[in-house]
C-alpha cells in the first residue's frame, strides 16, 4: 500500500494574513514539498497539470518531476492528472519515456480530462468531445510505448506513419497508467480494459458515489481477464488538517476551508467533513477513518492526500506531512497490511513491471483469449457477421 | 401505480405555493383514481433544499438530501411544479432546482406548472420562463397552467381557480395514463420497451394508432369531468407512441455504474 500527497499547485492568498506567494515561491515550494515527502517516509509525489491561473502546476509534468527526481532517491512520481484530451499523445509518450529514464523507473501517470472548459479550445480540442478523446489518445498512447514503426490514423491528431516513440520506455516496458474520473462510468470501463489503475479522485465526493464507481471497475477489471476483482489497481484520494489537539485542527483550518478556491463560500466546513473525506482533527481521527475505507472499497493500491492547497503557508504543510509520515502513514500500514491477501498487488514498480511482462503476465487489452470478454466479443463479431450476410442475401 | 412528485418552492411556514400545490397534487390523486388508477405522491418543498442548491451551484458539492430530490424527479410519472413570482419571474431557488437537476431528466413525463403572486400581471411568468424550462429538460409541459393571485384565494375567485386545477389534473392524469400504460395494475400485456414496440419515429408527424392501453378498458367513464384528452376518447395520440413515459423513466433511472449494462469499451473503440 503506497501513501503520498498529491498537488493542484494553486497560488492562493493565505486568507489569515493576506499574503499571496509569487509563481515562483510557489514552484520551490512544490519542489521542496516533495523532497520533504520523501524525507518523510511517504511513498509518492503527484502533481497536476494546469494551463490557467490560479495555478502554477506545470503545463507538462515532467518538466517539475524530473527536478524533483533529480533530488530524491526513493519517492514515486507521479501525475493528478495527466490531461489526456488537450495534450498530444505523442509528447507525453515520448516527454513521460525521458523522464523514466532521468529518474530511473520511478514515474507513473495519472489520465485525466480536465474540466477546464476553456483549456480545450487553446490546444484545438473541444471539452464536448471529452471521452472521445481521452479514449482515442489513450489508445495511440498505449501504442506509441508498445509498437516501433507505428502507423496510426485517427480522428483528433495528423496521421503518423512509421513512427516510434524517442526515447523508448526504460527497459521496454510503459509506465504504469492510473485513470482518474470522477463521475463517468466510460473511464472506469477504460481502465479496466487495459488492465490499468483506477484513481478516484474523492476529495468532494460521497464515499457511496465513490464506491460504486470502484466497483464498476473492479467487476470489469474481473471480466476482462486481467485477475480478480479484489485484485484490480484502486487509488482513492483524500484531505486531511491535523493537529494533536482536534479543535485547534478546526480552528486553524476554517478560515482556510471557508476561502479555498473551489468548495470555499460553499459548504460548511461540518457539512464537508461528513459528506465527503475531509478530515479535519487529530491524527487519531485521520486514522480511524482513512482506515475504514477498505470496508467500502476493498484492499486497495494507493492513497494521495491534497495538502498543499488554499493558501496553507509552506511551513504548515511541511509540518502537515511530518505528522503524515510520523504519526498517521505508519499506523494506517499496519491497518491495511493485517488480514490483506497475499495475492492482492500492490501499486505498480517499474521493477515489477518488468518482472511481469518479462514472465509474458502483462495484460491483454480487452482480455485474453479465453476470457469472458473475448467470448462475448468473438459472438458480437459472429452475430453482426451473420445480419450481414443476411442482408446482402 | 402512478408515482406524482411535486416541486414546489413555499418560502413561508403557510405559504400560497405550497397550498396551491397540495392541491394540484390532491386533485392530480384524485383524477387518476376516477379514472381506475392509484397514485403515490411526494412533495418536496425547494425551501429546504436552498442551501444545498447553491452549494452545488458555487462549489460543485452535491449534498446528499439533493440528490434524493434529484432521484424523486428521476423516478416520477408525473410532475407537478409551483413557483411563487417575484418581479415577473419565478422564484431564482425555484429555477435553480430546475437547472440543476441532469439533462433529460424529465424525458417522457408529463408536467404541470402552477405559480403564484400577489397580481393578475405576473399570470404569465410560468409560460415564458418555466415551460421552456420543462421543455430543455424534455418534459411535457401541460397546456392548462396554474397560475392563483391574490384574488383567486377570495370567495368570489374560488370556483375558477377550483375548475383550473380540476382541469389542469385531468390533463396531467390523462397524459400520464397514456404515456405509462402499464402503471395499472390490470395491465400487464404491453410490455415496456422490446423490439415489437412501434418505434417512436412512426408516431411523428400524425396520429398513429397505439395499441389499445389497457388501463383503459376497466376504467370508469369518468362522468363530469370536464376535459378528457384525446388519448382516452380516441386511443390515439400524436405525441404519446404507447409507453414512452415508461421507457423514458427506464432510460433515466438506470444505474450507470452498474457493471452488467455499462457500455462495452470496445464500442466506445470502434466509435
């Protein structure tokens, strides 16, 4: 089970004293945030990718993960999100294949859409087309990291024709791909059919909405052949303010709550808590409930908390991780290691990756022959076969 | 069994919305059990749901008690909708509730809009701003609307706008009996959906005959009600092709998440 934080980079006043952080303390904030991730003892750094103020989240993600792997030795890096509509397949093939190199396997990608509306027609795309386009780009992307000399014809980008992706994926082998949606049932159906991840990003969300997209893929995951249901790659998302004493984690987390960009003058902060992740307390109530999330989404991969966000100061966050790493992420191991199947994974390294395309393990997009899903496509094949046949007569 | 849900935004603890539609919903009861057919009702009052209507406006949270109300609509054979009228529009947390609700929420149902205000010169609020409202979320909105100022609580106004809502019910009662022909409980040979059902194209443009509904042929005549729709009289419709209403609410209360009938990745492939 990996543990980590997970960044919007948002550049926002700090609601108690009224000062903003420029684009650039904002950037070596991030940077340092990471590395004190890892000195913290987390697992993973994942960061966003945004084109649009407030945010200073980079426009391609490599560019910042590969100074931070620069720097680091251990920590996993990763995206929320990787946006798969209005980013060319073909640079983060090739952009994500560089940095597995530069930082030695330790990459991994989030897909997402985006639901910037104007972000899409900057880049030539249209937000209407959303799953068209994460569907059509992520399987050129699929390609481009697993088939030299490619030709490719598509609906969203120029015709490539006997291409290959520089350079090619480190030893071979794709980074492990996560897809993150919140409410459309397509992606959890995508990522199940390639035998990828599945993120749900629940940080607004009702862990009942939460769960019921989680078993969509798990139950797909299953049909597709690619292992059980309870073994399929599920990633939750989170938030959490603490501090020893659980009323002075509300008080010093309201004016903040009450004035972040997105859910700020929204909800109350009571309302938030209850509804959704957020858990505003001591490290002990963090404990109690992150470890609860097995019961309603089963053994799971990866758990990203949002820290850095609504104008916190720096320091605070770097103190909000210290009791991630010290307190909260030790215990919460020892919760979700007890009674967890031997033959449930854990989140993807690249050394595993390896190890199970080497042993000719990797997943068959759609299944395998012998699955369910082959079967039933191999009769939808036969039954369109024969209406035409029958027409044509 | 006719499901009826009633949206009505009463900003007061007595207020004339919400007194307006407890009566659309009685007499909406009332002219589906002349006509043989039992109804379930629920109310639900905006006025309880303002906080988290603009909560999900500004901050995309969707509180759970919204989406219970979301469902209801979902659920509902039949609609009845009362706005009280501020400066010649509905009520904004009125309208929010509508604009909020998904796409197609009202596919196949039918609608009856009622308002209320203080003057004769907001009457007309319910057809500029809600019917096409009712119609972007492909309801079908009554002809008859109700709209009760000041005066129709008077002795003297009584009688009409008692005679608006009994005619605005039957209308509302005769649709959905058209358009849910299998709600009676008698009925049980058209099945909803299905390859045999006539498509909905052929019922476009004239009036194609549907298979007689059941439901039909045990009810009572009705005796003095004052509007019976062409679909009772005739057994046709132009605009009902027979159990769309049912297959509409199918269509939009079907779990989307539900890993037997979610829509095959390959499809999505093939494009």
């Amino acid at each position: 089970m990996e543990f980590g934080i997970f960044s919007i980079g948002d550049v926002t006043t700090d609601p108690t004293n009224g000062t903003t952080p420029t684009e650039g303390e904002r950037i070596k904030a991030t940077v340092t945030i990471a590395k004190h991730a890892e000195a913290a003892g987390l697992d993973v750094f994942a960061t966003g990718q945004h084109h649009n103020p407030p945010f200073v989240a980079p426009a391609n993600p490599p560019v910042l993960l590969a100074n931070i792997a620069a720097q680091t030795e251990r920590i996993q890096l990763s995206t929320a999100t990787t946006l798969i509509t209005t980013t060319d397949p073909v640079r983060i093939a090739e952009d994500y294949s560089y940095l597995q190199h530069l930082a030695d396997g330790r990459v991994d990608l989030t897909m997402g859409r985006g639901n910037t509306g104007p972000v899409y027609p900057w880049f030539g795309k249209d937000i209407r087309s959303g799953i068209p386009l994460a569907v059509e780009n992520y399987n050129l992307l699929y390609r481009l990291w697993r088939e030299k000399n490619l030709d490719w014809e598509g609906n969203f980008r120029t015709p490539l024709n006997s291409f290959t992706v520089t350079p090619w994926p480190l030893d071979g082998v794709a980074p492990f791909v996560w897809h993150g949606s919140i409410r459309s049932p397509e992606i959890a159906e995508q990522a199940a059919y390639y035998g990828d991840g599945f993120f749900h990003n629940n940080i607004f969300w009702p862990t009942s909405h939460t769960a019921r997209m989680v078993n969509l893929y798990r139950q797909r995951y299953e049909y597709y052949g690619h292992g059980r249901a309870d073994q399929a790659f599920v990633g939750l998302g989170g938030q959490v303010y603490m501090h020893r004493d659980s009323q002075q984690a509300v008080r010093e987390f309201r004016p903040y709550f009450d004035n972040a960009p997105v859910y700020g003058h929204g909800p109350s902060l009571e309302d938030f808590t209850a509804q959704t992740p957020l858990t505003v307390g001591s490290p002990q109530q963090v404990i109690e409930r992150y470890a609860g999330f097995r019961e309603w989404a089963g053994d799971y991969q990866r758990q990203l908390f949002l820290m850095d966000h609504a104008g916190l100061p720096l320091k605070t966050v770097l103190e909000q991780i210290d009791i991630l790493g010290e307190q909260v992420v030790p215990e919460l191991r020892k919760e979700f290691a007890a009674n967890r199947p031997a033959d449930i994974p854990e989140a993807p390294t690249h050394e595993w990756l390896v190890a199970r395309q080497r042993a000719g393990e990797a997943p068959v997009p759609g299944g395998a022959p012998g699955t369910r899903a082959h079967e039933d496509r191999l009769a939808a094949e036969e039954e369109a076969r024969q209406k035409q046949a029958s027409s044509t007569n | 069994m006719i499901e009826i849900v009633a949206v009505s935004t009463g900003l007061s603890e007595d207020s004339a919305t919400s007194r307006l539609a407890d009566r659309m919903l009685r007499s909406a009861e009332d002219a589906l059990a002349r006509r043989g057919e039992e109804a379930t009702t629920t109310h639900i009052n905006v006025r309880h749901l303002a906080k988290a209507l603009v909560d999900l406006t500004v901050s995309g949270f969707p509180a759970p008690e919204l989406d219970e109300a979301f469902a209801a609509v979902k659920r509902a054979s039949a609609v009845i909708t009362v706005a009280p009228v501020y400066k010649a529009a509905p009520a904004g947390i009125h309208t929010l509730f509508w604009q909020l609700v998904d796409d197609a929420s009202l596919a196949g149902t039918p609608v009856l809009l009622g308002t209320t205000g203080g003057t004769p010169r907001h009457s007309l609020a319910a057809e500029s701003t809600l019917r096409p409202m009712i119609a972007y979320l492909k309801g079908y909105a009554l002809p008859t609307s109700v709209f009760a100022a000041t005066d129709d609580w008077g002795s003297g106004e009584q009688a009409g706008l008692d005679r608006r809502i009994t005619q605005a019910a039957d209308e509302l009662a005769e649709l959905a009996l058209a358009l849910n022909p299998n709600a009676a409980g008698s009925s049980s040979d058209a099945a909803p959906g299905g390859a045999e059902d006539p498509a909905p194209e052929a019922a476009a443009g004239s009036a194609a005959v549907s298979p007689e509904p059941a439901a039909d042929s045990d009810a009572p005549a009705a005796p003095g009600v004052p509007y019976a729709g062409p679909a009772r009289e005739s057994g046709r419709s132009a605009i009902t092709p027979n159990g769309l209403g049912e297959r509409a609410r199918e269509e939009r209360t079907r779990d989307e998440f539900d890993p037997d009938s979610v829509t095959p990745f390959s499809v999505l492939l093939g494009g």
